[in-house]
C-alpha cells in the first residue's frame, strides 16, 4: 500500500502537532468563549458581536506581525539542536529575548496610534465606538506575545511541544474564567461587555510568558540553556539572522491577513447583520485552522532537523507524510461544515437572521478548508527549509492581487452579496497551495 511506507512519518507528525494543536484548540475554545459569551450578553441586538468581529479582526494585523517574527526562531533552533550545537541555540534564545520585546513595543504603539483609521473604513460608527477599547487592549498585549514567542519558539525548535501546550492552556481557563467574570459582571465586578472580553485576553496573555519562564527555571535542562547566556553574543548577527527569517514570515501572515481583514471592512459595508454572520463563520474556519497550525509547526521542526543533519531522504517522506494528513484534515472538515452549516452558528446567536446568513457562509468556508490546510502546511516545510523570501511575494498574488478583487466582484459586481466576498478565499488559497506546492517540490528535487 503506497501509504505503508509513511506510517512512521505520521506517528512522528502526530507526537509532535497533538500538544500544539491542544494548546491552538485552547486559543479556539477561548474564541468561541469570547463570542457566544458576548452574542450571549448582546441577546438579539447584534452590536456587541459585531463590535468584538471588528476589533479581533483589526487586531490582526499587528498580531500577524508579532507572530511571524518569533517563528523565525523554530528552524534556526531546530537546525543547531540536531547538530547538538547547545551553546548556539542559548545564544540564539538570548538575542531574540533582546530583540523580539523591541519589536512589540513598537507594534504596540503603531497598533495605538492606528484608531483613528478604523472610523475611516465605512463600518456602522456604533460598531467602532464599541471596538476601540476592544482594539486598544489587544495592542496592549503585543509585547507579551512576542516575550513569549521567544520561549515557546525555542522549545518547539528542541522538539518540546508539551510544555507550550501546558501554558497554553492554563493562561486559556484564565481567559474564560476571566470572561465569565469581566463580561457579566460576576464576583462583585461591574459587567463590562466586549470591553471585559478584551481585558481578560490581555491578563492572560501577560501570564503566558511569567509561566513559560518559571518552566524554563524550574526544570535544570532549560535552566541550564540560560547558563549558557554570554556576555560575548553578538546581539545585531543572532538577530539579523533571526529578522531575515521572521520578516518574511511576518510579511506573509500580514499578507495572508489581509486577506481576511480587507474582506471583514468591505462585510461590514453590509451592515452589523453581516459583520456578525462572518464572525460566527470565521470562528469556525479558524478553528478547523488551528489543526493545520499545529501540523504546520510540527513539519517545522522535523525539516528543521532534517535541515541541520543534511537527510535529504527523511526531509522528504516528512514532508509527503504532511501534506497527506493536512489534505485529510481539510476533507474533513469541508464534509462537516457543509452537513452542519444550519446548526453551527446555533451555538453563538438566537437572531434567526445572523444564522440563516451564517450557515450561508458556512458554504463558502468548507470549500476552501483542503487549500488552507495544504498551503498552511508547505508553508511550515517552507519555514523549516528556511526558504522564505519568496514566501511573501508569492503570498501577494495570492491574496492581494487575486484574493481581495475576486471577493470584490463577486460581492458587489456579480451581485452575490456579503457572501461573495468568500468566494475570494477560494481562489487565494488555492492559489497559495498550488504556488508553496511547486516551490517545496523544487527544493526537494534539487
């Protein structure tokens, strides 16, 4: 059987994707949390859902950035750790501890400074005077998603996958129990609606980084990477090294979401009804994603390690192995959106209308779920290559000159509506599957 060969291969990508995608299903538990807990306090008026639709999507930009940079980190990391290059990799943690909490005080401030151009994107003003606070608070956050990156990314490039997951969780039932008590206004709180949603994200994304490093001081194999901190790391080559990997990931998440963010402006061009029926689709794409994240990661660190001891046979059944799980992964998913698309939205809003338009979209959404979980996964081959450059350009036809003006006509030339502009997501990451595909089939063909 022509699977046979890549049983191990699959086994490898499980031990390693399980934990990252338990820790990604935690972040999607708290997505949802945050929505049917605020759908829930808005009842039938659609303002609070849509308000949190907005900000989370805004938010993504700066975001995008913080977390594309820190996965620089994985592959140089993994490639030095199987090369038993220890000192190397402490001094690689040591620089991007200088560098990468730079970087999230400045998309900090550039998040801060932005607001006012939220009430430049046509949204109903109601909408954004709700977000901006929402907005503000997820800004706020950055540095502590970059502090942690450097942590979480240079246990994943060692192969550890478990103790990330375990942070994870933990700082997600902060988050929910935070919700539940900012939102409402329980245990004497004043309740504080989408506001309280965005307070309770940032507490538990400042505790991610405390946590992670009592890990790192607690148990003596970490510890002693932190010995191995020099006062001789050359700070500006580490992260030059380190910058030349997680720009043009950054560049291609911002790209990637872009996609996503431009066609959340031109959805609430339809109006809070339609902002809050693609939040609730969304949600669900986005958690069927985490699955692929984890896997993603997962390719990551074997081609990493397959990278760095030049085993050119093994880098390829890895990464065969993971195209096979991601393309069954998103033939899943697409069969269970399309069969549930009428009770799914369900589960975040009682108003008939935002679920009959929802389940609409739900449509749209299983289409194009194979295409993401293929193209999310090349692009963790990609990144374990540590051929990147090109990510970002082929990335841009993709998703902005392809995916944006395609969701455009179909919206608004072709008179499809607000769901037209999912029919975009189609073609863009189809486009991005095909175009990683032959750029990881080139590498390994040379």
């Amino acid at each position: 059987m022509i699977f046979s060969r890549y049983i191990d291969h699959y086994k490898a990508n499980f031990r390693l994707a399980i934990p990252i995608a338990l820790s990604q299903l935690g972040y999607v538990v708290v997505q949802f949390a945050d929505n049917a807990m605020v759908g829930d306090y808005g009842g039938n008026d659609p303002l609070p859902l849509s308000a949190v639709s907005f900000g989370v999507m805004m938010s993504f930009v700066m975001f995008s950035l913080s977390m594309g940079i820190t996965l620089g980190l994985t592959p140089v990391i993994g490639e030095h750790f199987a090369r038993g290059e220890y000192r190397r990799t402490a001094h690689y943690l040591q620089s991007s501890l200088v560098s990468y909490p730079i970087f999230g005080l400045i998309f900090m401030a550039l998040q801060q400074l932005s607001v006012p151009l939220l009430y430049r994107l046509g949204q109903p003003v109601e909408v954004v005077d709700m977000a901006v606070p929402y907005y503000r608070l997820m800004g706020y956050s950055l540095p502590a998603i970059m502090l942690y990156g450097c942590f979480k990314q240079f246990l994943e490039g060692a192969g550890n996958t478990v103790a990330p997951m375990v942070v994870a969780i933990t700082t997600n039932a902060v988050n929910i129990v935070l919700n539940w008590i900012f939102i409402y206004g329980n245990c004497g709180c004043e309740a504080m609606g989408v506001y309280g949603a965005g307070l309770a994200t940032l507490v538990a994304r400042y505790a991610s980084p405390v946590l992670i490093f009592i890990y790192f001081v607690v148990k003596s194999e970490y510890r002693d990477y932190l010995k191995l901190f020099s006062r001789g790391v050359n700070y500006i080559k580490d992260s030059w090294r380190l910058l030349s990997i997680g720009v043009p990931l950054a560049g291609q998440m911002l790209l990637e979401g872009s996609a996503f963010v431009v066609t959340s402006v031109m959805m609430g061009w339809f109006g809070a009804e339609a902002l809050a029926a693609n939040q609730v689709a969304m949600t669900y794409g986005s958690a069927a994603f985490m699955l692929t994240i984890a896997l993603g990661s997962a390719t990551t660190i074997r081609v990493s390690h397959c990278y760095g001891l030049r085993d050119r046979a093994q880098m390829r059944d890895a990464v065969v192995s993971s195209v096979h799980l991601a393309a069954l992964w998103g033939t899943i998913v697409f069969v269970l959106f399309i069969a549930l698309r009428g009770v799914l939205p369900r589960l975040f809003t009682p108003s008939e209308p935002i679920i009959a338009l929802a389940a609409q979209m739900m449509i749209w959404v299983g289409l194009y779920q194979i295409s993401d979980a293929v193209q999310g996964t090349l692009i963790g081959v990609l990144r374990g290559m540590q051929d990147v450059k090109i990510i970002a350009a082929l990335s841009f036809v993709a998703y902005v000159l392809l995916n944006i003006p395609v969701g455009y006509l179909f919206a608004f030339t072709f008179g499809f509506g607000s769901v037209g502009l999912l029919v975009g997501y189609v073609v863009g990451l189809s486009t991005a599957a095909v175009a990683y595909g032959i750029r990881v089939y080139r590498n390994l063909r040379s």
